[in-house]
C-alpha cells in the first residue's frame, strides 16, 4: 500500500511534499474573465466617442430563463438584463446593425467600475465589454450571408486607459 510522505519529506524527486494545511497557499491561478451570453437587445444601440475621440457602443441584452415551479411545477420564464459596451472599430461596424429585437451572442469579460451620481451617492455598476459580437439572424438591410463573427483582432484591441474610463459620455 502506498502512503504520501509525511510532510516536509522529500518526494522521488527530490522536493518537499506540499503539506495538505497549507497547498491552497502555493497554489497558483490564472486569470480567466469570461462571460458568453445568448439574448436579444432592448433597445437600438448607442454609439459615441469620448473626447479623445475612440468610439465606445453601449446597448443592453435581456436573457430569459426558464424553469418549472417548485410549487406547481409550471414554468416560471424570467428575464435578465446586462450592459454591454464595445469599443473602437467593432463598435463603429456594428453600430447600425444593432436594433431592439436583434439576437446576439456575445463574448466579453465582466469589468466593474463605481461612479459618483450629482446627488453625491456612489453607485456600483457591472458591465460586459464585449470582445466579439454575432448577430444571428438576418435583417432585410442584409441580404447576404452571415459573416464570421465580428471579433477585436488582439492588434487591433483598444487598449483604454483607466481615466477614459470615466469619459464615457453616458
């Protein structure tokens, strides 16, 4: 029967065995920050530069869900609303083709950000920045097939300063 060495013993090889007390402390993580969500926008999108002039396009997409009852065990459908914003040229190609009603799937990362209203209260917001946006439908403006997902080249992917953060005329 094989047993773990003993703690601070040496492993075949060589090292210190981690102890079970403190493994989460050596252990070491990534970074994952990623959010995909299937939904439709509730309102046209809305595009604008900041003062140094970089696009930014902010819409809002409702995703249902849909479960039975505990209770009765009919479905209940509810309905979450997220903000997404999208910079640069994505924002400028996708602009006029993001209409209330249109499906999207979105791939983005979750950034928070806290902001002072005029009355003095500070407010918390969750946003998804948006790194790649398909519509999937057709509209009649569009007659021609779906093109590949409109993805931020990782060399064109604006890189936004944390003070235009706060520029972000809405």
């Amino acid at each position: 029967m094989n047993k773990l060495p003993p703690t601070g013993d040496k492993s075949p090889a060589g090292r210190s065995a981690p102890s079970p007390r403190n493994f989460g402390s050596n252990l070491r993580l990534g970074y994952l920050n990623s959010v995909f969500l299937l939904g439709r926008l509730t309102a046209d999108a809305d595009l604008r530069y900041t003062p140094k002039g970089t696009p930014v396009c902010e819409f809002r997409v409702a995703v249902n869900r849909r479960y039975p009852k505990k209770e009765t065990g009919e479905w209940q459908e509810e309905a979450y609303y997220f903000p997404i914003i999208i910079w640069g040229q994505l924002a400028e190609r996708l602009s006029e083709r993001l209409k209330k009603g249109t499906a999207v799937l979105i791939q983005g990362e979750l950034r928070s950000r806290d902001r002072e209203t005029p009355t003095g209260e500070k407010r918390f917001f969750l946003e998804i920045f948006g790194r790649s946006v398909q519509i999937l439908e057709k509209t009649a403006a569009f007659d021609t097939p779906e093109p590949e997902p409109d993805i931020i080249p990782p060399d064109e992917e604006p890189d936004i300063p944390k003070d235009q953060l706060d520029d972000i005329p809405f």
